[in-house]
C-alpha cells in the first residue's frame, strides 16, 4: 500500500488540469504579446486564469500577477519594496516565516536594513501587542506567513493587518499553504499583498501569483520595483513571456479549490483528527502546533522524544508511507527545525520533528493503516 500524507511539500496534478495544461500547449503556443490571433487566444486564456485565481481570494483581477510560485511572489515582496528606498530602512517578519521570506530579509540584514523577526509562542502564533509595539517611523514592510508550513499554525491575519493598516504600512502575508484549504477574502481582510503558489493545490509546480491589493498604490503611491525588466508583461511587474500552459492550469486548479472548498476542508479535518486520536497513544510523540481553527485542516505535526525526524520519514518510506520532516541535511550535519527552535523547542526535540499533511487522494483506509506502521515503528 502507497501512501502519500506530504501534501504540504507538493500535490499531485489534478487529472483536469493536466488534460487542460497538455490541450493549451497544443492549440495556444502564440505569444500572448503578440497583436495576432495566436496572441489574443493565449491572452484570453491567461485573462480567464486571472479571473479563476482573483475569485479565490475574493480579489479584483487586476490585482493578480503571475508569478513561477511562492519562492518568486515572496522575494519580489521583501525585495521589491526595499529597493524603492535608496537607504536601508526597518522591516518586520514572523520568527516562523518560510526560508523565501527569511533569506530575502536576511540579505538585506546583511546589508544595512533594521529586520525585527517577531517572537511566537510555543504554539507558533505571533502576539498582535509584540506588532504594534515593533512598528517604527521607517518600518516600510510587515510579512506575517498565513499558515505555517511545518506546523499549520494559522495566525490571526486580520487583527495583524489591522494594525499594519492603522500605522500605514505595508502588509504581506504568505498564503501559500492557505491557499485552497482555509477561505481568504482579501475585500474583508486588510492584506496588501500576498503570495500564492499553485502546486500546493493540485496545480503545476514553477507557477503561482502575487496579488497586489490595487487600493495600495492609490493609497499612498508606493508600489513594489520589479525584479525582472524586460517586456514588461503582467503590468510590468514581472517581465518575462508568460506559461500560458501552466497559468491555464492554475485557473483550473483555483476554481475546482474554491468550488470544493467547504466540503474538502471538513472532509481532511474529520480525517486529521481521526488520525490524531489514533496516534494519542504513543508514548514520547508529542503534538506541536496549534490546535482548533488556528490549524490547518490538513495538518499534524510532532516531534519524538528518541526518535530523530529523518530516520522516521526513511522508515516511514519503507513501509511505503511518505511524510516529512522539519530538519534538514546540510555538509553531512543535521540542522534542526528554525522553526521549532523559534517556538521555544530545544535542539533535540527540533530535529526529531515531522509533519503529515492529508490531502485530495487520502481515505479513512489510509489513516487506519497510518496509524497501525506509526504504531510498529514507534512502539516495536
Ligand atoms: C509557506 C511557503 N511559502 C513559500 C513556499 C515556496 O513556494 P514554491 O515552492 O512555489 O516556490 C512554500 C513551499 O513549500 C511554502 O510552504
């Protein structure tokens, strides 16, 4: 028996979209800045992507950009608002956010920029009190990650916003393991920016979107400097000719996420807990993360008293059960989770971390015989 519970690393395309993606490649190859019929048709078919994505989040279309995924949506943030300013000024990040966060705000660290990375508690939430008071005459960015990727620790959004907002500073959060399992609603919630990634749900990998909140630069005028010049496609935000294929795919995967929704999310949360209450009994696996509506509904994560995470996931993987862990290998060493470690973990326990992540293909069968080899493995 397969079974893969690492839907937060990626998810398998949805049949649809790859019929849609392999039927766009052959009939809508024309360069979409192209002013001929081969053009138009690619355009349309991206414009109707823009469309799919932008109803997603509740956003006007305008404010959607393609991007090639997360990685790019993120750095073009914390990278496109530093350099409209011609000398370092303050930014403000979660402890918890993605590495396509931290090391963009790290380089500009290392290069004269005050970045405050905000304190979360050992559940990973961040205190909107710490916010307000981090803020600074020359604060010019706030990112918060929507939902944590290794522990799926949803922070409080709009209160975080708000106060963005209030003191006229940009905000940005990272939805990109959000996208498709918890409702967003940029018109209600105070976002000005946020990235999307496609193959978190059932898209393409090397696709996703930034949206641009188009009040921000009515607002106050600021906007983000590109990282790409060139053809200036996509408003001039992102040159470079556009994968129509891949962005047809991207619509298709938004509008099946957002039709589904409701019922998908109240589906994995049912099968999530089942699997929670299944693993209650090993001894020295302890939960982390939040819990409730401040988790994903996808999600568990844990570390192990004994057991370090990637001799876990290889064992897992032998008994043909795929999952992850929060540690990783770098010059034969393994370095801890940062995350983990920022909630308040030790080193031994952040490098004994894993991660189970449900999604479309999983089943009640699956979670029982989950279970039954976590059982095997941990309690021989
Ligand atoms: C929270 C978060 N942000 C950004 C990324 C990067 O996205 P991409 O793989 O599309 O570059 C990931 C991918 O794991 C993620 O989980």
């Amino acid at each position: 028996m397969q079974i893969y519970l690492d839907h937060g690393a990626t998810t398998p395309i949805r049949p649809e979209v790859i019929d849609l993606m392999v039927d766009v490649m052959r009939s809508h190859w024309g360069n979409p800045s192209s002013l001929h019929g081969w053009g138009e048709r690619s355009t349309m078919v991206i414009e109707r992507s823009r469309l799919q994505v932008a109803s997603l989040i509740n956003a006007d279309s305008e404010g959607v950009i393609f991007t090639s995924g997360g990685t790019e949506s993120d750095n073009m943030v914390i990278m496109g608002v530093a350099r409209q300013y011609p000398t370092p000024q303050h930014m403000i990040i979660s402890g918890v956010e993605h590495s396509a966060i931290r090391l963009p705000a790290k380089f500009l660290e290392d290069r004269g920029w005050d970045i405050t990375y905000l304190n979360v508690d050992r559940q990973g939430l961040v205190n909107a009190k710490d916010l307000e008071m981090a803020i600074r005459h020359n604060t010019v960015l706030v990112s918060m990650i929507m939902a944590q990727n290794e522990v799926g620790t949803i922070q409080p959004i709009e209160k975080l916003g708000q106060i963005c907002r209030n003191a006229n500073v940009l905000f940005h959060t990272d939805a990109v393991q959000a996208i498709g399992k918890i409702k967003i609603d940029v018109q209600s919630l105070p976002i000005d920016l946020l990235s999307i990634s496609a193959h978190k749900f059932y898209g393409a990998q090397g696709i996703g979107a930034l949206y641009l909140n188009p009040l921000m630069n009515k607002r106050d005028g600021r906007s983000l400097v590109p990282l790409t010049l060139g053809g200036s496609q996509e408003r001039g935000y992102r040159s470079g000719t556009q994968a129509v294929a891949a962005i047809a795919g991207l619509g298709l995967a938004a509008a099946l996420a957002e039709q589904e929704l409701e019922t998908e999310s109240e589906r994995l949360t049912k099968l999530r807990d089942r699997l929670y209450i299944l693993l209650a009994d090993i001894p020295d696996l302890i939960p982390t993360g939040a819990s409730g509506a401040a988790r994903l509904p996808n999600h568990l994560s844990f570390y192990h008293k004994n057991m370090d995470g990637r001799r876990f996931v290889r064992a897992m993987n032998q008994a043909g059960i795929a999952i992850s862990s929060g540690s990783a290998c770098s010059s034969g060493a393994i370095n801890p989770s940062p995350i983990l470690l920022k909630m308040g973990y030790s080193e031994f326990e952040a490098k004994n971390s894993i991660r189970l992540t449900l999604g479309k293909s999983n089943h009640e069968e699956d979670i029982e015989w989950t279970a039954k080899v976590m059982h095997q493995i941990l309690c021989p």
